[in-house]
C-alpha cells in the first residue's frame, strides 16, 4: 500500500476544505497558527499511539534535540486569537473610520495590508466606502452586521461545537473543552450557559455530559458542528478500518462510496437523486425510535454508539459545477 501516496492526496482533499470553510459566509478566517497546530497535534497523536519520540522526530525530518524544542516552542505559545481582517471589522463595528483613523489605531499593521483587508471588505459586500482618496470613510454595511458577524452569531455558533463535543465524547469538562476551542472565555462561558439552560448539556459536579446531537435539518444555525461532525465521523471510521484491516460482509465499521452516471432522462434517475432525502428519512425514523426507547430504559454507560455516516454529491461536468454535500 502506497502510505505516501494516500496521505499526500488526503492532505490535498483536507486543504481545499480548509480553503474553503475559511471563506464561507465571506468571512476571512485567520489561518497564521494552521501549519503550528498540525505538528503540535499531529506529533501528539503520534506519540499517543505508541511511537518512541526518536522516531517521531525522525518521521518529520528533524534531530530529536530540534523536534523537543520546536513542540515545547509550539505548545506553549498562545494561538493568536484575531487576525487583521477581524481586528478592522471590530472597529468598524464601532463606527465608520477612514483608513488613516485605521491605521492610527492598527499602528502594527503595514498601511498596505489595511488597504489589501480593506478592498476585500467592500469587494465582498461586508463593508461600504464613501468617497475617494484620503477623506474615504468605510464602515460595515448593515446586512454584514446583522447577519452575518453579530457576537451572537458566534455565540450560537460556539454552543453548537460545544455540544458536538460533549455528545461525542471529545469533552466532558468546562477545562478540557476550553482547551480544544480558540475563543474567548466570555463568549464560552455564555455558549455553554445556553447549552446547560434549556438541557441540552448537563453538569454534574464537574463533569459535562449530553445523550444527543440533533441539529434539524435546514437549520441556518449548527452547520459548523453538522459539519464537523460528520467530518470527525468519515475520519474516525477510516482510522478504526485502518487499524481492523480489509473489509468482510458483515463488517460493523467501515463505508462504501458509488458513484451514478445517469441523466434526466435515465429510468433510474429519480432513485439515484432521491437517495439523500430516503436516506435521511429512514435514518431520522430509526434514531427517533432508538432515543424514544433509551429515554424511557436508559443503556448501560458502557453501551456501544453506533455512528452512521453519509452523504450525496452531484457534480455536473458540462459546467464545471459541484453542488455541496448535505450533512
């Protein structure tokens, strides 16, 4: 098997994700700490499966003496938690200011890259500019402002990772959640506030817990943890095969992918397109029954969870155009 090949090309897929969840919504999401935390985490991982630190540091090219003091650098230094594009639209929100009023608050900040952020703000509709030259005033338009940007926005956001992360069993205290989140204390404390207020999370002591996720679908709200769920669900299934090895029938971990070429008027062409919505239907039915029955006869705490991924793309390719998988 061609490690090499797979990892280079998982990688590759991984990046045009990234690229594309960092512009979603015509938000610039700062990406200056991403090459940091992979060798943090990815060299974690690495040594949490067993692998001498030797050969980790071996496996990323360095001398051991050089692989300790770059993950003792890394792992001590604080995430930068704004980027220039966010610390221009915080003080826009304030008000209109003119670049120089900007670049007098920013005084870090190259006058190019406040104009580089700036022609990205308006170009994008986030923001507005009046007049020309020195004595432009730029500020944010009122649609960004309202929908797209408001503190409440990422508040709601945050609760719904939040909850991802207690149900799956990535967190199950306010110190180890904080630790895998890059927010800022206030905007936790007030996500998770939601999350304990209307019973979604609950806590014991110090201990966080919760028997579900549901984010319905369609929600405009929740698509960040849909998103990271089913992601961290494909990921966690690959690695778990990767370690069973090949694949029987019968097998209780593992996937499949087909893909159909058909056309509208292929006989089969309906079915094919309809698989997302019987899918989905099916799979709503049989998890409204499993949690009707487990609330009435709870499960032991060592019960198995069964966690069933899917999803549908269709890609034309006489215009080049790929619609999203719904997750």
């Amino acid at each position: 098997m061609h490690v090499k090949l797979l990892i280079d090309e998982i990688v590759r897929q991984t990046t045009v994700l990234i690229a594309q969840l960092s512009t979603a919504a015509g938000i610039r999401a700062p990406l200056s700490h991403l090459a940091d935390q992979v060798f943090v985490e990815l060299a974690r991982e690495l040594e949490a499966q067993g692998v001498r630190r030797t050969v980790v540091a071996d496996m990323f090219g360095l001398a051991l003496r050089s692989y300790q003091l770059k993950f003792q650098r890394l792992s001590e230094t604080p995430r930068p938690h704004t980027s220039l594009w966010q610390d221009i639209h915080r003080e826009l929100s304030g008000g209109a200011r003119t670049k120089a009023e900007l670049q007098a608050t920013l005084r870090s900040a190259e006058a190019t890259d406040v104009t580089t952020v700036l022609n990205d703000l308006v170009g994008s509709g986030i923001a507005y500019v009046s007049g020309r030259g020195a004595s432009a005033v730029y500020g944010l338009t009122s649609e960004a402002d309202r929908k797209r940007l408001s503190r409440l926005d990422e508040q709601q956001a945050v609760a719904h990772l939040l909850w991802q992360m207690v149900a799956t069993g990535r967190g199950n205290s306010r110190e180890g959640l904080m630790s895998q989140l890059d927010v800022d204390p206030e905007t936790f404390e007030q996500a998770l506030g939601s999350l304990l207020a209307d019973g979604r999370v609950r806590e014991q002591g110090t201990d966080l817990s919760a028997e579900s996720l549901d984010i319905p679908v369609g929600s405009e709200l929740g698509w960040e943890a849909a998103v990271s769920d089913h992601f961290r669900a494909v990921a966690t299934a690959i690695a778990a095969k990767l370690r069973y090895g090949r694949s029987e029938r019968g097998d209780k971990i593992g996937g499949a992918t087909f893909t159909f070429t058909v056309h509208e008027q292929h006989p089969a062409a309906q079915r094919v397109f309809g698989l997302l919505e019987r899918m989905r239907g099916e799979l709503e039915t049989l998890w409204a029954e499993v949690s009707t029955y487990n609330q009435k006869s709870p499960p032991p705490e060592d019960a198995p969870k069964v966690t069933f991924y899917f999803g549908q793309n269709v890609t034309s390719a006489a215009q080049d155009v790929t619609t999203e998988p719904d997750v």
